[in-house]
C-alpha cells in the first residue's frame, strides 16, 4: 500500500513555507477586504442580481468586448 503524503523535501513550496505564507495577509487582500467608500453599492447589487438571472451577458456586451480585444491585439 503507498501513502501519499507531502515530502520532506524542501523545495520553493513546502508545508513549513505555506503555513507562513496564509498566516499573513498580503497588501491586495489587505486593499480588497477593506471597505471603500467608492463601492457603488446599488450598481453592485444590480450586477449581482443580473448575473444571478443569467442576464448580465448579452451578445452586445460580448461583442463589445470582442472589438475591444481585437483592438488590443492590433
């Protein structure tokens, strides 16, 4: 029968490294989990709720985003 367990081998990741690195909040998670005054809230809910319907997604959304690709390409 084989276990299949983390190595010892210290490597770029380890169980040691991980547990270091999800203790500490990084600047963006610090940024994002802050609560910002600009947050438009009734546009989110609004947002929210389209996509919930399945109607946020139109195909003059997509094809809008589709130029903009394109020309991002270009």
């Amino acid at each position: 029968m084989y276990y299949h367990m983390p190595t010892c081998l210290e490597g770029p990741i380890s169980r040691n490294r991980l547990q270091g690195l999800f203790n500490t909040p990084t600047k963006a998670e610090t940024e994002v989990s802050a609560p910002s005054e600009d947050i438009r809230r009734d546009l989110v809910e609004r947002v929210r709720l389209e996509i919930a319907e399945g109607i946020y997604d139109t195909p003059e959304k997509w094809e809008a985003a589709l130029d903009r690709l394109a020309e991002d390409l270009e």
